[in-house]
C-alpha cells in the first residue's frame, strides 16, 4: 500500500493512501457518463433551437459542449479542491508531492498533458494507464511533470475503527469532560497520531498534538501525567461521554 504524508491544518503529518489505477478509472468513467448525458441534452437542445431559431443554433450548442468538455477537468480541480465530480465520488483528490494544496500552475500542467496522457495519438489513455501502475506514486505524466498525484481523501483510520480499539471498564469516570468540544476527525487524528508514535517513536508527534488539543479543549495536564498519557486518556473520555450520550 503506497502512501504520501500530507500536513493536516493543525501541522501533523498524517499518511494518506494514494489513489490507485481502479480509483482513478471508476472516478473517470463517472465523469464521462455524465458527458455522454450532457452530450445528448446538447443534441437535441440543439435540433429544437434549429427548428425554432436558425440552423446555426445546433453547432452553437455542440460548441458549448466541447468547449466544456476540454476544460472540465481544470475547472473543476481549481474550484472544488482537487477534485471533479467523478473524483468526488471514489473520494481522491489531486495534492501536490510534497502535501501542499496544488498550485494554479501545477494544475495548467496537469490539464495541459492530458492530451499526451488520454489524446487520441497516444492510445485514448494507454499512456496514462501504463505510467499510473509502473511510477512508484501511481502517477500519469501529466501528474509527473507537475509533481502531483491522486490520495483517497479519507485517512487510514477511521472513527470506527477508533470506537473499538480499547474497552473501558463499566465504572470507568472521564478525567477531561472538556473533550467534548472535539469531534470525530479530531479523535480520528489523535488515534493517528498515538499510532505512527507506538511505530517510529517519534515524541515531536505527541508533543505537539497534546499542545493543540490542551488549546483546543482549554485544559490543563494534571499532575503525575505525561503526554502521551493525555492523549490516551483523552481517547478514552471521548469514547465514554460520546457513547453515554447515544
């Protein structure tokens, strides 16, 4: 499973998945089925403005269409974040290598290469596929040159996956009831964090997920208590008050 480190807004380096080949296939074909539907509206939106209008009317509209097509794509990535509908839908997103949203310029590069990647010359898209499963970050050669790739945009561990990984005690008492200001993607993140530290031993990780959460809930560590226990004790307040109040 290749992943990519990417800098959450509260500057912690979370591992992401990067989309692979079936990924971006699905999420293309989705994009495409709504051209094929935009395709048709356009044809007989065409024919009944001929009919009523002039002829010229048919190639108007046909010419939006196109025109639509070649620029969905960066259009799309620009204003919804890296994504387009398709994309949207499978839950991956353009990000740039380095983990940084992409920039206007990586993006013109992307769509700029889509010819070479999915232009009729070069295979209808035989250059993207082969270049996605042989690059070490799945990526076409519009995404190499840009330095950029497609991540799912879920994160490994979920708040599912968080719910069960301990048991408390039935007469278990919460020491920080201020951890209900947090919510799921900010347990999701600390259980993150607590595992790349149980992996690489990386202190710098909990240090600075305690001071974010400790501003975030407006408390204190008490006395006795180190870090790394915080934040286990806080999984557990969260886990308990949450579940008492279902």
């Amino acid at each position: 499973m290749d992943t990519i480190k990417i800098s959450t807004a509260q500057n912690i380096d979370i591992e992401y998945e990067i989309a692979g080949l079936g990924e971006r296939i699905a999420a293309r074909c989705i994009d495409l089925a709504g051209f094929i539907v935009l395709y048709f509206l356009s044809v007989i939106i065409g024919l009944i403005a001929s009919i009523g209008l002039s002829g010229l009317s048919f190639y108007v509209a046909l010419i939006a269409f196109l025109i639509l097509f070649v620029f969905y794509d960066l259009v799309c990535e620009l204003f919804m974040n890296g994504q387009t509908f398709g994309k949207k839908a499978l839950r991956i997103k353009v990000i740039s290598l380095d983990g940084a949203q992409p920039t206007f310029g990586q993006y013109i590069f992307r769509w700029l290469f889509r010819m070479v990647d999915f232009g009729i010359p070069f295979g209808w898209g035989v250059v993207a596929l082969v270049s996605v499963v042989v690059t070490k970050n799945h990526q076409r050669v519009g995404d190499i040159l840009a330095k950029t790739t497609l991540i799912k945009t879920r994160p490994r561990t979920q708040i599912e996956n968080v719910a069960f990984s301990f048991t408390l005690p039935d007469e278990y008492q919460p020491i920080f009831k201020e951890v209900l200001h947090l919510n799921d993607r900010d347990i999701e993140l600390v259980y993150e964090v607590l595992t790349s530290y149980y992996q690489t031993g990386n202190p710098q990780l909990i240090y600075t997920m305690t001071g974010k959460i400790k501003e975030h809930i407006l408390t204190t560590i008490p006395a006795g208590m180190n870090e790394l226990q915080f934040l286990e004790t806080v999984m557990k307040d969260y886990k308990h008050l949450t579940s008492n109040l279902g």
